[in-house]
C-alpha cells in the first residue's frame, strides 16, 4: 500500500488511448500542453477523490482490483484510504504517520521509515514543481481529439528502483487527470482510475488525524 501511495503521489486501464500511430508534442505545442496540465492540476488548493485500482502481476493469476479515497492538503497533509476488497487507512500529517485499520491504528514519525521520508519529500516536490516534473523524469506527450497522454520514465534512482515507466491519462477539454497506469520492475502494472474528484474543498482538520 506504501508503495501505491508513493507512486501515486509523484504523478497523478490504460483505455482505448494508445501512442501507436501518433508522433509526441514538440516546441511550442509540447510547452502549451504541460502549462494546460500544469494548471488544470494545480496542487495549490486541497483535494478529495474516490477511485478504482486494478493490479495485475506475473504472480496472480488473477487481476486484483479494489476502491478507495483520498484527500490532499499540500505540501504536508494526505489520507489515503483503501475501501475495498480490504480497509486500510494510511495517514500523513506533518511529522507524524499514522496507518493500520479503522479500528487500530499506529503512530511513527517520518524519520523512523525511508519509505515516509519518500512520501513527504514527494508531497513537497509536488507542490513547488507542479504534476509535471521534467527534472525526475523524462517525458513524452501525446494529444488525441479525447484525451492528454504522457509518458514518464524516471531518472531518479530511487524512483526506478520502484518502477520503470508511468503513463498519465488527462480529459482533453478540462486536461484533469483521470487514469495513471504504473509498471513496476518486477512486472507488475496497477492502474489508478478516479471516479470523482473534487478541488478547493474544505477538508476538516480531523481528516488527517486517526479515529475518523
């Protein structure tokens, strides 16, 4: 779950979308579709959503699909929830980590776990750079008359250790994200579809704390 959670957060089915055929965005149209997506995805206001995940690996013999819901509140404050087929509840708060279940539930600190270190310096690049960050990855946009489609490949190392390519799916009128497709190094692929999102909400305070 930590894992979706980081991979989730660097970014934000692949359908009937597909690069065959089509040439990447270059000069000036490639810098107008990354402000659009820049913009359309502004980090500077809280956020919720509710989503499907689906995860297929070379180890399951079937795909593992399930639902869920988070909130966001950059650049220190996330919930993650995890609905279905099991509830989990990952919470970042400041300094403080809370996870488990909705009926226990575990406090650390950051500092005790790489892999939170990972999550608040994500939520932080997030807000200054934007979505779109061309100095961890290297990537290719495609535009349909429907949809945005990019392709982002890691140069971090840390990132490439945890998967080898992401593919980001955008409305092409309202460029809204709606579908992130990660591959994973072992094989894996887990794609994120939001169902509903909502922006420049009022999340209480309470949201990012356990006992909710």
């Amino acid at each position: 779950m930590k894992k979706i959670i980081t991979l989730f957060i660097i970014a934000f089915s692949c359908l009937s979308a597909s690069a065959q055929g089509l040439s990447p965005l270059q000069g000036t149209e490639r810098s107008e579709a990354i402000a659009f997506l820049q913009k359309s995805n502004s980090l500077d206001v809280p956020m919720m959503m509710e989503f499907k995940t689906t995860r297929r690996s070379p180890m399951l013999k079937d795909a593992l699909e399930g639902t869920g819901r988070a909130a966001f509140c950059f650049p220190d404050k996330l919930r993650w929830e995890s609905t279905s087929p099991k509830s989990n509840i990952f919470i970042l708060n400041g300094n403080m980590v809370y996870m488990g279940t909705p009926e226990a539930m575990t406090s650390m600190d950051i500092s005790s776990n790489r892999r939170f270190q990972s999550i608040a310096r994500s939520l932080s690049r997030l807000k200054d750079s934007g979505l779109l960050n061309e100095e961890d990855f290297d990537m290719k946009i495609f535009r349909t008359s429907d949809i945005y489609r990019v392709e982002m490949v890691p140069l971090r190392r840390d990132l490439s250790q945890m998967f080898s390519n992401m593919v980001i799916l955008a409305h092409g009128k309202s460029g809204e994200v709606f579908s992130i497709t990660l591959s994973g190094v072992n094989g894996d692929t887990s794609v994120i579809k939001v169902t509903s999102s909502r922006r420049g909400c009022t999340i209480p305070d309470s949201t990012f704390k356990p006992g909710l």
